[in-house]
C-alpha cells in the first residue's frame, strides 16, 4: 500500500513536468495522400497563439511542401493577405465557438494546383482574421500528426507512396567551366523501372539522359550557353510515374589555364 501510494506521488509530481503539445489543426482523414480523397482541415482558435478566439473570420494562409519529406519551404502558396476574398476562408463548426474547418475537394493537390507526380510532402499554414491585422500561429513542438516550428508555422505531414527528387546540386547558382558539365542528381524512393532526365533552356523540354533499374542516377550537363536552365527528373516506380523539377542558374566561365 505503502509503494502504491508513492507511485501516485511521484506521478503527481512529475506530470506537470511533461510537455504537452495539443491539437491546433486536424485533418480528416489522418495522414492522407495529396491525391484522390476529400479532406477536412479542422482549426482550434483556443490553441497556439490563441489570437483568433471570438473572430467573426478566420482565414487560412496555407501552402504545400514539395521539395523533400523534412523540408519547410512553401509553395503553391494559396491565400492573399489581408484581403478579405474568399481564398481560404474557413467555416465555423456549428456548436463550437472558436473551431473552423476547410474541406479540399476533390483532394488537396487540386486545391494547391501542384502539377500531376510532383510529391507533396506535408502542408503549410497559419490563419489569420478577415483584414489581416490578427494571426493565430502555433506553439513550437510537436502534435499528432505535425509539428510547429520555430517560426511559429504549422505544419501537417502527409503520406507520399512514391516520389522522386533531385538531390543535388544544393545550389540552383552554377558556375561551370565552358566545356565542362554540371552533375545533376535524382533520387527516389525505391529502385525504377526508369530515371529520366528532361532539360528546358527556353524552347521546352526535351529529354537529357536515362537509366534503368537504379534508386539514384546522376545527369552530366554540358551548358552550351549561360542562363536557366529547367530540369526534370521522372521515375517509373511499378505503374506510377512520378516527377518534379529544378531550376539551375547555370554561368559559363572561362576555364583557367
């Protein structure tokens, strides 16, 4: 009885000691892929920041992750700050008074207008009021199914069967030696039928190089002129193809002699 007892104790003590990061956003379904399902997004005002409780608008300023599964950067961003023109308002549940929802339909790369086999990683958001003036962030640290960072942003992960990257180079400037070649580098997330290459210098794409049954192929470009240049890898995994792209700004140099 005597152990008992101080278990309950020690348990009462230590609770209050353990971070607890709660619900700020929800998706329904959990986890889902960007394609071919309606989600919900639900929004708690009394979570984070708790700037939005009692608004009479709640806007969502929202985007998508696109460039690799921990990566933050946004894009397809959808939402015009401070403009009160329908683009991501929210709706009040009924019977709550400070929780919002958003449906995408038909799925969320229709509602972002991420291009067909580019992956969408995880969502992107903070929610503001009609005009701006107030925004309603998060509180760093993790939550079911996301996370807050630093910065206050909220992000929701979702799930991505197949998808194709490229890798490297890390910087999109490019100084490369006349005559010489950039090496451009695609990975995916398992082994291919096919990776292929297609480059863009301005007169559309046309295709680069290829190669069969790997995870990871590497692309030698030899820029004939300065300027950007758009890449895109493609990977036929199973009966799925999958692609994104990257763009290179690539400066011919003299060679030294």
């Amino acid at each position: 009885m005597r152990n008992r007892l101080t278990f309950f104790v020690l348990l009462a003590w230590l609770l209050p000691l353990c971070p607890v990061f709660a619900q700020i956003v929800t998706l329904e379904p959990a986890a889902p892929t960007a394609d071919g399902t309606e989600v919900k997004l639900i929004y708690d005002a009394t979570e984070g920041t708790g700037a939005l409780v009692g608004a009479e608008k709640v806007y969502m300023h929202s985007g998508v992750v696109t460039s690799d599964p921990e990566g933050t950067a946004w894009q397809f961003v959808k939402g015009n700050w401070g403009q009160d023109d329908g683009i991501g308002e929210m709706t009040k549940i009924e019977g709550e008074d400070n929780k919002w929802q958003i449906t995408f339909s038909p799925d969320i790369r229709s509602y972002y207008q991420v291009p067909d086999g580019q992956p969408v990683f995880r969502m992107a958001m903070v929610f503001r009021n009609a005009n701006g003036s107030v925004e309603g962030k998060g509180t760093p640290g993790t939550f079911n199914g996301g996370f807050v960072a630093e910065n206050q942003d909220i992000y929701l992960n979702l799930t991505v069967n197949e998808f194709v990257l490229v890798t490297e180079p890390q910087q999109s400037l490019q100084f490369v030696n006349t005559g010489e070649s950039v090496a451009v580098k695609a990975r995916a997330s398992q082994t291919s039928e096919k990776i292929r290459f297609l480059a863009d210098t301005g007169e559309g794409l046309a295709p680069a190089d290829s190669a069969e049954n790997v995870q990871e192929f590497t692309l030698n470009y030899t820029p004939q002129a300065s300027g950007m240049v758009n890449f895109r890898a493609e990977a036929t995994i199973g009966d799925t193809t999958v692609a994104t792209e990257r763009q290179l700004n690539l400066i011919l140099k003299e060679a030294p002699t």
